[in-house]
C-alpha cells in the first residue's frame, strides 16, 4: 500500500536541466509528449536536443514528417537542435544494437543532465523499444553511466498514462506547445493530437493548486538507481498496463532453491519464480525445520549436508534440460529466466549464459519488515576465464546452465561450504565459453542478522580469506604466473581508469564547489537584500495601513457628509415641491391678470379709436366752435 500523496503529486515541481536530451520515437512525439517543457527550457536559453528515432514513414511521408518536425520544434523556441536517426517505422526493436550505438554517442558528446524518455509501459512498439533500449544501455554501458552519474531520468506519457511522480506546469506554455502540435498537419488531419494533448495536459493539473491550468506528468529517477533496476520493476513503478507482446513458447527450466529454516523468505524467493510459467521449482530442505511449498518438488534432509550437497541433490532431482539456482534469501526479477532462455536458444553451443545481479543489503525494521540499506551494481562483468580463476564475478542466482553439463562437470565439491559455486565455474569454464547478457535480472540480498554465509564470513576475514585459498589450491595447476600478471595488469588498467576518472570527477568536483561557494555567496547577498527589502516593506505597510486608516476616516466623514446632503437635498425636494405649487397659483393669477389686462387693453383700443372718429366727425368741430364762441375753448 503507499500513500495518496505518493500515488500522485499535489506540487508541481520545477524540473529542469542545464542539458536536456530528448529521446522521441517518431516525428510529433516530442510535441505531444513534453512540448511543454521543452519551451520552457528554450524559453530560459538552456541547451535542448532532441533526437527521433525513427523515419515516421508508416504514417506520411519521410521529408513531410521532418519539416513538421523542424517546423513544430521552431515554434516551442529557438536554438533547439533536432536529429533524425532514421530507423524504420515500427521496426525499432529489430534495429537495437544500432540504436544502442546512436543513444550512446549522443548521451556522451552532448552528455546531459536532465534526459527526457517515453515510458516503458508505452503500448506503442517503436515508444517501448527505445525506452528499453536507453535503459538497458545505462545498465550495460560503464563509460556513460560514468559521464552521466549525475543525471535525471525523466519519463514521459504519450499514448498510455503513467502514474507520475512529478508534475510540471506548463501553463505558461501549453498554447505554444499545442501550437507546435497542430504543426504536423499530416498526422492532425487524421488524429487530433492537440485535442488529446490538451484534455491530458488539463487532467493533469487537477491535483495542482490553482493558477496551475495545465500541467505534462513524468515519472523521474536518478540514473545512479535506474542502474540497479530491472526493466520490470520499471515498469510496476510507472505503472505496468496489461502485458500485450506476443512471446514465443517459454523453455522449461528447473531451478533449484536451498533453504535452511527461513520460511519468509524462502516464500518470497519462491514467489519471484513463479513468475515463470515454465519453471519446475526443485526446494531442498538442509537439515530445517519442515516446511510446504504448493507446487514445488520437495526434498528433505533430516540432517544437514551442506550446501554443495543439497544443490547436487536438487539438480539430481530435476527433469528439465535447463537449471538455474536460487538460494531462498534471493530473488528472480520476471524477465530473469526470459532473457536467460533467450540467449540459450540464440548461442547454444556454449556452456553456461549469465545476466547482471544487484546486491541488496537490507536490514529487519522495527516492523519487522525487511528495509533497505543500499543497493548496489557489484556484479557486471563480461566472461573471460582468466579473471574467474583469481575471483569469482558471476554470482550463482545469474547463471543458467544446461542440466547434463553440470552433472558432467562433477557438479559442487562437497568439501566447500563457501565458494562452491565459484570452484564449480573455474571447472566449467574449462569445457566452453559464458554468454553474458548485461541486464539486471536478479537480486542477491544480504540480509543483516538473517543467517547469510557471506554475511557471517565478510571479504577480509579470516574464513573468507581461508575459502579462496582452498579454491586457489585446488586449482593451482591452472593458476599460473601469466594468469596472475594478466589478472594484475587487468586490475592496474582498471584502477588507473578509475584514477583518471576519479581526477576528472575531483576536478568537476573543485569547480562543483567553486560554483556552490559563489552560489552560497549570491544567495547570502539575496538573503541580505531580501532582510532590507522586507524592513523597507515593513516601514512601507505601516505607512500604508496609516494611509488606509486615513482613507477609512476620510471615507466615513464622507459617507457622514453624503447622508447630511441626503437629507438636506430631500428638504430641498419638499421646499421646492411647495414653490412648485404656489408657482402654479401663481401662474394662474398671472394668466388672469394677462388675460383682463388684454381687456382692458382692447377695450382702451376700442375707445381711442371711438374718440379719434368723434375728434374727426363734424358735429365735434362745431361743437369745439360753438365751446369757443361762449368762452370755454
């Protein structure tokens, strides 16, 4: 069980390399895939390359889907450099070991620090082939895991979901990103791949807080531990989807588990075989206490017989043609016993074929459960028969051999308890050639306190220095001083290239803190600036809440004012209702008295005319003349 806030992120993180490499399977999946991020690294002048795996020609054309290409990657930022590889379209899994050389030689000229990939549980071929491809290449590659230990992996969805442990907003960018998206118009015209990326992109986000609209998931590991992780326990992290490949019918294997009374973990180891469906488990019990395992062929010693006894015991006991071994504190991962029949059935003439082993070192909590240490790449080496005759490189969980070989070979001396495994090697060596497969398959666990051999007798002591010398003796024949001075020179070649190494990671290192001291010296400055500017702030909010204050008080007098004018303006209103009325009175008078004077006017009028007429008629002449006569004009 994990918890919710493991299952999905509600942050978005800022993820971001001073080198990004993008590995994309076709012409557009960068675009839809981490559009978003890409324009954001361009956007801040940060040196991008991408690379496209393939010609994208089962879908368009060739040159079309490269223009878009370069059309789309110019419209998410300038700068960016975009590689064409070329490999045919739905056929990269045929084409791996050149893939490998191509991802290889990018990864060291550019050698970048944040590496974008599709997700290994893409249904797609061409997506799944390269994220395999790029995977088992860290694993198997020393000089690249070397150049690029201090690396971010970050792998991204396109046509499958994948249970993200980071989210990145691209808010910002999420309309150039679709815009580069809508550039490849050969495929938007059939799919609308903008209309995907945008309703993904928007689902996204619903986790992150707001103003986060848009958001790309990743899942993101350090190189260091994708080094020791099976390319299936990759895929139960991101999130497996139902198993969709087509295999061919599986070899049947017998694998030959020793257990001494560790019930748990012998279930567990168990367990991790079964994922094998063609697997026969042979479980010889040395000497515990009794024990039931479902479905497995079970042999019990009431009295211990040693290690090397009980293997040649359940190899005696099993009936198929090809062997592996599994100590019950160790584990098989799913693709251990695939990848292993795969190589014996492509180079069956040789003696034995071996994958690379990560050693767990795992301490009991106080739970009680099993907690992790530390784990470690320990065990990658390829075959050359030499160096196993001074020490031993495959560790017994690796290997698959074919039954005969084994018993004809004589199988484990019963005289060793420890290093029965590495004796038996030296002697099968002797008869053919290894095959080495270098990809994690398997894990040896070194379980403190958990009755481990190795464990109770650690390199450097007195017994384990004991063990190699009896195989040393034993063998002395073929020890010889050319095997000794080459095996010296091998190591003195190593340790040089590891010296050198070591300087150029010292030398990083210097400039690494050199960097970090100035950093240090910028963020104390910042921090310095950040103090003053806050006490400036500080003085500046008290100036303001004085002013708010201000304001407030103003603002109330105002509305103190407003309610005053209110309501003398509502007075007013009534006074000037009442001056309306009397007005109208008024004009009424008014309107009489016009209307009378007119009258009188015209009545005046009347009259001045009727005096005019009687001034002009002849009867007033004689009137006026007869008025003169007596003395009165």
């Amino acid at each position: 069980m994990i918890k919710e806030a493991e299952a999905i992120p509600y942050e978005a993180v800022r993820l971001r390399g001073e080198r990004l490499l993008v590995l994309a399977p076709h012409p557009d999946d960068e675009a839809i895939g981490c559009g978003g991020l890409i324009a954001q690294h361009l956007r801040e002048s940060r040196v991008v390359h991408i690379a496209v795996a393939t010609n994208g020609a089962e879908a368009g054309d060739l040159a079309i889907r490269e223009e878009e290409s370069r059309r789309g990657v110019a419209l998410l930022g300038p700068r960016a450099v975009l590689e064409f590889f070329r490999f045919p379209d739905r056929a990269l899994e045929s084409c791996a070991a050149e893939l490998a050389d191509r991802i290889g030689e990018l990864l060291l000229s550019i050698r970048p620090d944040l590496v974008l990939v599709p997700s290994p549980i893409e249904i797609h071929p061409d997506h799944l082939a390269l994220s395999r491809a790029f995977c088992e290449l860290i694993q198997r590659h020393d000089e690249i895991f070397a150049a690029l230990a201090v690396a971010t992996v970050a792998f991204y969805e396109v046509s499958q979901p994948i249970r993200p442990n980071a989210l990145v907003d691209i808010t910002d960018a999420a309309v150039v990103k679709w815009n580069a998206i809508e550039a490849h118009s050969s495929q938007t015209s059939v799919r609308d791949y903008a209309a995907y990326a945008r309703g993904l992109n928007a689902y996204r986000s619903m986790t992150l807080p707001s103003p986060a609209l848009y958001a790309e998931g990743y899942w993101t590991i350090p190189l260091p531990k994708l080094r020791t992780m099976s390319f299936t326990q990759l895929r139960e992290a991101v999130a497996e989807p139902p198993q969709i490949t087509v295999t061919r019918e599986a070899s049947p294997v017998s694998v030959i588990v020793r257990t001494k009374d560790r019930p748990a973990l012998l279930r567990d180891a168990v367990a991790s075989i079964r994922q094998y469906a063609a697997a026969e488990i042979v479980v010889v019990n040395d000497g515990g206490e009794r024990v039931e395992v479902d479905g497995a062929r079970l042999i019990e010693h009431a009295q211990s017989q040693g290690r090397s006894a009980a293997a040649n015991e359940g190899v005696r006991n099993a009936s198929n043609a090809l062997i592996a071994f599994l100590d019950d504190d160790d584990l098989h991962y799913a693709e251990h016993l695939p990848v292993l029949t795969a190589a014996a059935a492509t180079f069956p003439r040789h003696q034995a074929w071996y994958s690379d082993a990560v050693s767990a070192f795992l301490h009991i909590g106080e739970s009680g459960e099993l907690e992790t240490d530390s784990r470690q790449r320990l065990f990658s080496s390829d075959f050359d028969r030499a160096s196993l005759l001074v020490d031993n490189y495959i560790p017994l969980p690796a290997l698959l051999m074919r039954r005969d070989a084994f018993l004809e070979a004589g199988g484990f001396d019963p005289s060793f308890d420890l290093f029965e495994d590495w004796e038996f090697l030296i002697r099968l060596s002797q008869r053919g050639d290894f095959v080495h497969v270098p990809r994690v398959t398997c894990e040896i666990r070194h379980i403190q306190g958990g009755g481990s051999i190795t464990m109770q007798n650690p390199e450097g002591s007195r017994v384990f220095r004991d063990a190699k010398k009896q195989v040393w003796q034993k063998h002395a024949s073929l020890l010889t001083h050319d095997v000794f001075a080459g095996a010296f020179e091998r190591q003195k070649n190593l340790l040089f290239s590891r010296t050198n190494e070591l300087a150029g990671e010292r030398g990083r290192l210097h400039h690494l803190m050199t960097d970090l001291a100035r950093l240090e010296r910028e963020k104390q400055e910042l921090v310095a600036r950040i103090g003053s500017t806050h006490t400036e702030a500080s003085g500046a909010i008290a100036e303001l809440n004085g002013i708010r204050a201000a304001l407030q008080d103003a603002l109330a007098q105002r509305d103190r004012n407003i309610a005053s004018l209110t309501e003398e303006n509502t007075l007013q209103k009534k006074d000037v209702e009442a001056w309306r009325a009397r007005c109208g009175d008024s004009e009424k008078a008014i309107q009489t008295l016009t209307d009378a004077n007119a009258a009188l006017n015209a009545e005046i009028i009347r009259l001045n005319g009727l005096l005019d007429m009687i001034y002009r008629s002849r009867t007033w002449k004689l009137h006026t003349t007869l008025e003169k006569l007596r003395g009165r004009g």
